[in-house]
C-alpha cells in the first residue's frame, strides 16, 4: 500500500513539473522562418501586423512556436501556430476547430492560423485577413 501510494505520488509529482515546465518555465520559442514569411506576406497585402511570440504549452510534438499578429488600426490579433509536421498542424486545426471562440481555423502547410475571439462584427476584416491568408503560399 505505502508504494502504490508513493508511486502515485512519484507520478503526480512527474506530471505536474513536466506541466509547470511547458506552462510556465519554458522559454518563449522564436517565430520560424514561415511565420516571417507569413508577417511579410500580410504586409505585402496591405495588412500592417506586427508579430510577437507568445508562450505555448504545447509538446513540441505538437507545436513548435506560437504567436500573433498585431494589426494596427485593429483591436484583435490573428493567431497562429507552427506544427512540426503537416500532420500535426492538421491535427491543430481541429482541435481549434471544435472551440466555440477560436474561428476560422486555416491550415496552410505547417501553419495553423485562426481569429480569436473575433465576431459577427469583425467580418469585413476577417475576410480580409482570410483573402491573403489564402494566397500565402508556405515556402
């Protein structure tokens, strides 16, 4: 009994320092070389963004580097992620695909970019923002 519980204990104790580590104490990962292909594909658009990295707490199995971009003249920013692979990234798009204020999850290679928060009254922009996201081609 006493090693079942120190065993229990022992993986608690291994989980909730690998979650403290990814959730908290990990370094925030740099944008790849996609994500500053994206920012300049956005720019070229006419979309003014700025990109600042934000921390994940994701495995690096699963997403590699996450940020967003800052719009000027826009009050909400454009999400996205970089997956390791293309099916990871596609694994991502559907997991944000299934949360009710995450829209318009778009997969373009191994980004993954979607609108938080974004509404009903924010259309006019998203299509924008969707329009040259669709003619982003990932090198």
């Amino acid at each position: 009994m006493r090693y079942a519980l120190l065993a229990i204990l022992l993986a608690a104790l291994l989980f909730g320092g690998e979650w403290t580590y990814r959730s908290f104490l990990r370094p925030v990962d740099p944008p790849t070389p996609e994500m500053v292909a994206l920012g300049e594909h956005l720019k070229a658009a006419g979309l003014l963004a700025r990109f600042y990295p934000v921390r994940h707490g994701f495995r690096h199995s699963q997403v590699s580097a996450h940020g967003a971009y800052e719009l000027t003249s826009f009050p909400l920013p454009i999400s996205v992620s970089a997956c390791p692979t293309e099916e990871a990234a596609e694994a991502h798009r559907q997991a944000i695909e299934r949360s009710p204020n995450l829209l318009n999850p778009t997969r373009k290679g191994r980004l993954v970019i979607w609108f938080p928060m974004w509404g009903d009254d924010t259309s006019e922009m998203m299509v924008k923002v969707s329009n040259a996201v669709a003619s982003f081609g990932p090198r």
